[in-house]
C-alpha cells in the first residue's frame, strides 16, 4: 500500500471521528446553574449578609428527609413573627427538576413539603425567608429518595 493511500485513510478516519463527536453531542441541552447568573453574581454580597444573619440566629430551622417529605420546622422564637418566604430544591444534574415551594407555617411553625412527584437524587435545599423585616437564608444538601 503506497502511502498516498495511507494518508487519505489516516484523513477519512479523523474526519469519521469528528463527525462521530459532533453527532454524539447533538442531543446534548447545555444547562446553566441558573439563566441569570450575572444579576445573580452581582447581588451575591446581599446573600451572603443573608447567611451571617441566619448564623447570628439563637436556633437554625430544622428539618428531616423521609418518606416522601421533607418536614420543615421554625424555631419558638420565630413562631411569632410573621415568616413568609421560598422553599426552593435545585438539582444540579437536572433543571427540569427543580422546585419552588412557599412557606406555609401552621400553627406549631411547622410544614410538610412532599416530594413525593421529585425524582429521587441529590437536591440544594435553599431557605430563603423573611420575619420581621430582616431577610435570612439557610442552604443545605439533601438526598432524596
């Protein structure tokens, strides 16, 4: 086999590589973090007060994963301000599954969110709540199954 020969099967062979690549990535969906993520970025410094606020807190809110729910439940000295605000879980591997819940207390300072239409798998748990004219924030990684 001459090496004319060669080169032209060396150069089809890269050309079916690349092209192998460019139809394997095709159906591939870019995702972003988030769709904004520069306004996000610039109002990082306002979340991170947030968190401080949050730390500066006698009692954390608390809550248990398990069967299908994730119970939520505010401190005694929250209970009696007025807590209004988001629950929101964000799956990094999927957009499509996050979810965003408001905050509905009865009347212990407790609620149940269901999550039982989720998709099991690995979610940021991101409490962003208001009570008495001060924000806070509370993040935390959560599995469910």
């Amino acid at each position: 086999m001459s090496w004319g020969i060669k080169i032209t099967i060396l150069y089809c062979s890269f050309v079916a590589m690349i092209l192998t690549m460019v139809f394997l990535t095709i159906p591939q969906k870019p995702e972003l973090v988030a769709d904004n993520y520069y306004e996000q970025e610039l109002k990082y410094q306002d979340k991170i007060d947030r968190m401080n606020r949050t730390r500066q807190l006698p009692e954390q809110p608390q809550w248990q994963v398990g069967n299908g729910q994730v119970a939520l439940s505010f401190p005694e000295n929250l209970r009696k301000q007025n807590i209004s605000g988001e629950v929101y879980f964000f799956c990094p591997s999927a957009a499509a599954m996050d979810k965003k819940v408001p905050i509905q207390l009865d009347s212990t300072g407790s609620m149940m969110l269901t999550t039982a239409s989720m998709k099991p798998g690995l979610y940021k748990m991101e409490i962003s709540w208001k009570a008495n004219d001060a924000d806070y924030f509370n993040e935390s990684i959560i599995q469910l199954h």
